[in-house]
C-alpha cells in the first residue's frame, strides 16, 4: 500500500483509545512483533492510520463467512 503524504499519524495512547484497551496493549503487541506496523522517531513510537487500517482488515476470520 502506497502511503498517502498527508497520511495522519497515531500515537500508541491514541491507538489503545481506537480500540478502547490499556495503552500496554499495543506496546506489547510491539515487543512480540505483531500488531500494525509503526514508527519510532527518536522515543516517540507513532503509527500510520494507512497501516492501522490495513492491520485492521487482516483480522477478520474468514472461516465464519466461509459457512454461510
């Protein structure tokens, strides 16, 4: 996926917000390698919405839809 130049950028607090968890959440997510792909600009971790929502649509489970 193409990034977009005016693409909004996320904090990890503003990321554990969007999904209504603890901010470690994600910040565990990081550390195992999973979760969407993300930034560090100096100390500050950030994430590309771009990304988030690619992220997002990768975790559906096709399996229910495949019984329907």
């Amino acid at each position: 996926m193409e990034a977009d130049t005016h693409d909004k950028w996320l904090s990890r607090q503003e990321l554990a917000d969007r999904y209504g968890l603890p901010v470690k959440t994600p910040a565990g997510w990081a550390s195992k390698g999973k979760g969407p792909r993300y930034a560090k600009f100096g100390k500050h971790v950030r994430y590309r919405l771009s990304d988030v929502l690619a992220w997002e649509g990768q975790q559906f489970d096709d399996r229910d839809r495949d019984s329907a």
